[in-house]
C-alpha cells in the first residue's frame, strides 16, 4: 500500500527520463560490398535543453549509452564531442517527455571522415572570444510568437534553434548600440512585414569591438527572411557595409565571434554569409509566397568576398 502510494506520489512528481545511444558514421571513407562499415559507439557529452537552457547533461558510456532524467516537458538533446575537437560534429535532435516514461532519443553523429561540410575536414577550432550577456526579455509570449512564426514560414512546430547551418552577418543602420537593444527588446511587429515576433540577433558587435550577446543560441531569432529556422544572427552597429569594414576593432572581434561560432558548430566558411545573400543560400526556404525573394541591402556580395577572406585567415591564425 505505502509503496503504491509512493508509485505515484514519484509519477505525479512529473519526471520522465532521455535515453538512447549515440554512434558516429560514417566509419570508413568508402563503403565497399562485403565491407560493412557500420556506425560506431561514442562516449559523447549529452545535454538536454528548453528554452535554450540546459536542464540535464550527461556522459554517455563507452558502448553510447546514456541515459537522464528531466521535468515532463519538450527538450532539444544534443551530443557533443568530448575531446573538445570538431569531430565528430554536434548532433540534436528534439524530443517530447512524458512524466513516469522513457523517450528513446539515439543520436547519430557525423564523423566527418567523408568531409560532409566539403572542403575536407571541418573548421579549424577555435578559443570563444569575451562576450558581454545582455539579454532581451524572452518571455513565452514571446516564444509562442516565435513557435507560431516557424509554423508559418517553415512548417516547423517550435522556437528553439536546433544545429544551425548558416551564419548571417547584418548592419544595423542605427549608430549606437543601446538602440540596437531597445529596438531588438521591444517585441514590437517590424515595420516592414508587420509581423511578431519582433526582429531580433543572437549578438551584436559594437563599434568598439565588444560582443554582446542578446538571445540564447537554443532560441531562434528572426533576422533574415527564409534563414531563421538555422541561422545564427550577428548584428553589426553601424551605417553601412564600409563603415563595419574599416572599422578595424569592431571587424576584429566579429571575426573572432564568428570562427567560434564556426567550430563549435561545424559550419563551412562558404555559409557565413551576409543578410544580401540570403536568396543565394542553399538553406533558403520560404513557405509565404510574397517573402521567397525578399532580403536586405546590408552585407553585399562583395562586402562578405572581402569578409570571407579576412576570415579564412583569422580562423586559421
Ligand atoms: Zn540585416
């Protein structure tokens, strides 16, 4: 009688448990009949996270296994690489929890050994640069807003960012940076497509060279039309593409922010991209026919060759 009355007291507590397996594949370079090359077990760091916050982590075993308990609730599970290395690449899956159950989450990581990102092997590995955190309010209204733009623009059912692809670099065309962020805070519907949520970046970098981070990188933010469901923001304070460029502090720390971004995520040199190019990118994708071919002047082709170039080179020093 007690322990049943304990059965329950635990299940009504709303606690269910993430387990499953990660692997890695491929195994070898080429698949050969005869050959069998088949995924790999990996002792990866596992984290669970709503919001864009972290609620449980833990290290899977040697044979992948893992296993964590959590609140009832949606959650994005990633594995990541142990080592600190680039490989095998970040994996996420996202994942509803039942009080009193199991969810199975496995997770299969790319080893890269084929070079998935092309270009051979992924981005150099690089030190997260100093970031001030200065937040806009996120509240679930404000999520809720976001989940119901992502339905709508995407045919995806959520508002967190989950292993993003694409890195779009912006000017905001304001001159400083505290009107950035009440612009970014307001969650006001944007002049232009009078939607909400408001328009929002991941970061902003000043023209003094400091990085400010506004959003969480779990959460997605909306900044370029067709990118948002992958996209990481970075805003730049300043009137122009020119203006950023030759401004040699502020460029510094955006490439820095930038090669972190890439390694910790994997992504190529050819998908940071500038807000000009979004229409270009093979990541593109619009479900509202009247916004398929709209983008913003800022970051032009050119501008983002030259940015590429001074980015190559940072990222490898
Ligand atoms: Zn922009």
């Amino acid at each position: 009688m007690l322990l049943a009355l304990l059965a329950i007291l635990v299940a009504g507590s709303g606690t269910g448990s993430i387990a499953g397996r990660v692997t890695t594949a491929p195994t070898c370079p080429v698949e050969q009949e005869g050959h069998p090359c088949p995924p790999r077990p990996y002792a990866a760091h596992v984290t669970a996270s709503a919001g864009g916050r972290e609620v449980a982590a833990a290290d899977a075993a040697d044979d992948g296994r893992y296993r964590m308990e959590v609140p009832a609730g949606d959650y994005t599970v990633c594995a990541d690489p142990r080592s600190g290395s680039s490989f095998p690449r970040q994996e996420c899956r996202d994942a509803h929890v039942d009080a009193g159950r199991d969810t199975e989450v496995d997770l299969v990581m790319d080893s890269g050994i084929r070079g998935a990102s092309g270009g051979g092997g992924g981005p150099p590995r690089a030190e997260r640069p100093p970031i001030v955190s200065d937040p806009i309010p996120f509240p679930a209204r404000r999520k809720y807003e976001m989940r119901l733009y992502a339905r709508r623009h995407y045919g995806l059912d959520r508002y967190t960012l989950v292993h993003p692809h694409v890195i779009v670099e912006h000017v905001t065309a304001t001159s400083t940076y505290r009107a950035t962020w009440n612009t970014f805070a307001s969650d006001a519907p944007d002049p232009e497509l009078h939607e909400r949520p408001g328009t929002c970046s991941h970061f902003v970098v000043d023209p003094a060279g400091q990085i400010h981070q506004l959003v969480p990188l779990g959460l997605m933010c909306r900044h370029a039309v067709g990118l948002n469901w992958t996209a990481i923001g970075i805003e730049h304070v300043g009137l122009s593409d020119g203006q950023v460029m030759g401004d040699r502090a502020q460029l510094a720390a955006s490439l820095k922010l930038t090669c972190w971004l890439r390694s910790r995520y994997g992504i190529a040199l050819r998908n940071v991209i500038g807000h000009n190019e979004s229409l270009s990118s093979p990541y593109h994708h619009e479900r509202v026919a009247r916004l398929r071919h709209q983008t913003h002047g800022d970051m032009r082709h050119a501008t983002m060759t030259r940015y590429r170039a001074a980015l190559r080179r940072a990222c490898a020093a």
